[in-house]
C-alpha cells in the first residue's frame, strides 16, 4: 500500500553527486566497459589495447550517466521537486518522484520538459511549491497540465533591471497597430494584441511603475495607429495629470475627464457607441469587427477607454453628495457593461488602480478583464485578487518590476519612457490642439455614422 509523504531531506549536491558516481560505476558504466572490451577482444586486437577502449567507453557511459541524473536542467528540475515533497513513499525506504517522459525541447532560450506525476499529486501541489523550485534552480517556471502529462516550461534568460522606450520599440513587433508593449521577460519582448486581449487590468502600490507602465502603452499604441484605426477616451481621476497630453491627440474622442461626473457623461456615451455598433452588427449578421471586416464592409476604428485610478470609480466615499454618488454608481456601471459587452463591439477597457482590492475591483468588472498587469503590491491578498497568485507580493523592489497574466504568468520589465519623452514623441507624430475641459454631457463626441450599414444590410438579404 502506498502512500502520501512530506519532502524527505533535501539533499546537497555533493550528496546527489556522490550517488551519481556510485550509480554509473556500478551499472551503466561497468555494463559499457565489459561489453566495449568483449567486442574489441572479438576483433583479435592487443590486450592493452581492448582494456584501453573498454575504460574509455567506461567513463563515457559513466559521464553520459552522471550528467543524465545528476547535472543536467531535467535532473536538478526532478530533484528539486522530490525535495520540496512532490512525491510518493511506495515503502521505507523508496520514494516514487515524477517520472521524465519523453526528450526535453529547446525553445529559443526555454526549456520544455513533460512529467508523469506519481498519483495523487495535481497541478496545484505544483503551483504551491513553484516558488521554491525556482529559488531552487534560479530560474522561472511555467507549469500546466495537457494529456495527463505536467509541462514544465524552465525560463533561465536574465530580466533586464530596465528597458528604454526607444530600443524596445526599435525591435521586432507584431504587425497589428494595436499590439501593447509591455517589456522583456525571459522569453524575450512581450507584448499583446487588444484584438485578442481585449481588457486590460493593471494594478500596484504607489511607485511601483504603474503610471510610467500606462505612459509608455499609450504612447506606443497611439504613435504606430491611426485615428481610423484607434480612438481614444481618457479618465484621469488623480487630476487629470498623467493623461492629459493624450487629450490632445486627433485621436481623443473627448478631452481628458478628470471627475466622476465628467467620468460617468463620458462612459455613458461609450455604452451608448457600444449598443449602436452592437445593433450595427446584428443587422448586417456579423459576430464582430472582424467578420465585419472580412465581409468587406467599411472598417470601424476600435476605441480604447484609459482609466486612471479606478478606485475614485468604484470606492471614493463621496460624503452626502447624493448627486455624486449616483454619478459614481453610473460610471462603474457603465465599465462593468462594457467590460461585458464591448469585445465584439471593439470597445476595450485598461484600467488602472493603485487600490489592487476587492472593493476597488468589483468581481465582475475584475472577471471581464481577461489580461493583468501586477506591479509590486503590499501584501498577499492584493496579489490574490490580482492574480490569484502571491506572485505580486514577491517581486523585488524594483521600479518596473511586473508580471503578466492572461494564459499563463510572466514576470517581465516593463519599458520606461519620460512624460517629457512621450509629449515630444506624440507632438513629433500627431501635432498638438488646444486642451479643453471636459464638458460634462461629453457633447463633443460625434458619434460614428452607421446609415451605410442599413445598405449593406439590405444587399445581404
């Protein structure tokens, strides 16, 4: 009968060394030296001359032997594993760990390795110990399960401490104009698609490089798409300073709104542009923009609605200001709608708070936002909400320093770029119009013109 056990005592390298050396001078090695001096004997050749090639072969097998079980990334992975207690007790004095299937894959820099766990370990008992192995091996993992097999992704290339706007974005990039860049992590560049990932969470405690991280996105973004292709709508609730100068690109739809009224008038324009092109697209019997598209109806800009610090939407107390409270209870209303709805539609959200906590982060606007970017946070729990991950609490104090998470978690270093920087960059691309304030009905947005779609509508049936 087996069972469960803990992790036995972690072993040195000096140890596992020690019973690599017993274990390929006892069979592999020993085994290959006999056979290797048998057949050159067979060959009629002198006695020194088989007992020489017999050792030779001897320590090749022995090496080859060591390096399989010992040294080599797959064999310091296993060990590492059993030690942190991913393991079975079969009997006193045998431990059942998980079993290498198959040949280990180079990918670029990336190591794939697939394991057969031993029963009744899961993915979980993985991710709860994740983070010892990788203090373990000095190295970043990323580990799922396909085909009752666990994949185990080892990630060794060094993060940069920094990465300069104008280097990163001088590299390779996704052909589409809407693709974010974020930074380097150990795969490389890492960037995303809002055509793919179309909501965008980003949190972390003061300082951490959240403001500098929605900078440089935007700037990025906005130099390399058009207004036919993006629009833009701009909330700054921390007084308007960080996002003002993207107010006055051609692509804002509205100068920044820098309060909850103007927020909730500018949100409640967006839904009402959501339910037009919603309705826009069930008359022509397209699911979204791109089937749209393909059906080569004419194009519609996305838009990108930028809200900077979302907890003056969803938790400043307003006080007794009922006329306040009803514009605040609108506007995270209006973002939890679009966080629903606005994907087909090509309206997305990236929202961005310093407060990473339940009640800044209503569950389903946080459900709806498929893609997170987690600065450094104070404790665990603003990292679980996050991520569902303590990962957010344990990054170094690093301005920059994030991790990513939409179909697996990346730590990675997020581009640094200036205000000073970005203001020329845009002024140099764009030009500048005068700044506004935002006028709270938000009647500056004309809305999109949909009288050709009835057209169209009509031909196809």
């Amino acid at each position: 009968m087996t069972q469960a056990t803990g992790a036995p005592p972690s072993r040195s390298l000096a140890d596992a060394l020690l019973d690599g050396v017993v274990r390929a001078a006892t069979t592999p090695a020993a085994i290959a030296g006999i056979a290797a001096i048998l057949v050159v004997r067979g060959l009629r050749l002198p006695g020194g001359v088989s007992l020489a090639v017999g050792s030779v072969v001897a320590v090749a097998a022995g090496g080859l032997t060591l390096w399989t079980t010992v040294l080599s990334t797959p064999a310091q992975l296993r060990r590492a594993m059993v030690d942190v207690g991913l393991n079975q007790r079969t009997s006193i004095e045998h431990v059942r760990g998980p079993v290498l299937k198959g040949r280990p894959r180079r990918c670029g820099d990336a190591l794939l390795t697939r394991w057969l766990l031993p029963p009744g370990l899961a993915l979980r008992a993985v991710q709860e110990r994740q983070d010892v192995i990788e203090q373990r091996l000095s190295c970043e993992l990323s580990c799922w399960m396909d085909g009752g097999l666990l994949h185990v992704e080892l990630l060794r290339r060094r993060i940069p401490s920094r990465v300069e706007f104008t280097e990163f974005y001088a590299g390779p990039r996704p052909t589409s104009p809407l693709a974010i860049g974020f930074g380097v992590g150990r795969r490389g560049p890492l960037w995303a698609d809002l055509s793919s990932v179309p909501h965008l969470l980003v949190g972390g405690m003061t300082g951490g490089g959240k403001s500098v991280f929605l900078t440089q996105a935007l700037t990025g973004l906005l130099l390399s798409a058009t207004p036919g292709e993006l629009q833009l709508v701009c909330i700054d609730l921390k007084g308007g300073v960080e996002l003002t100068p993207f107010g006055r690109l051609p692509h804002s739809l509205t100068p920044v709104a820098d309060t909850v009224e103007a927020a909730n008038a500018v949100l409640t324009r967006v839904r009402a542009e959501l339910d037009r092109r919603l309705a826009a697209l069930r008359a022509t019997g397209h699911r979204d923009l791109a089937a749209r598209a393909a059906a080569g109806l004419p194009r519609w800009p996305r838009v990108l609605v930028a809200v900077d610090e979302l907890a003056e939407l969803t938790l400043r107390d307003l006080g007794q200001d009922k006329a306040a409270r009803e514009h605040q209870q609108g506007a995270s209303a209006r973002l939890c709608e679009i966080a629903r709805l606005g994907r087909a539609a090509g309206i997305h959200l990236l929202c961005c708070t310093q407060r990473p906590d339940a009640e800044a982060v209503p569950g389903q606007l946080k459900a709806n936002l498929a893609g997170t970017v987690a600065f450094r946070v104070r404790s665990r729990v603003n990292s679980q909400i996050l991520l569902d991950s303590d990962r957010a609490a344990m990054l170094p104090p690093r301005p920059g320093r994030a991790v990513w998470a939409h179909e697996r978690m990346e730590e990675f270093q997020a581009v640094h770029i200036s205000a000073a920087e970005s203001e020329r960059l845009l002024r140099d691309r764009w030009g500048t119009v005068p700044v506004t304030p935002c006028p709270q009905s938000a009647a500056a947005w004309a809305p999109l013109n949909y009288g050709d779609d009835s057209m169209h509508a009509e031909q196809l049936r």
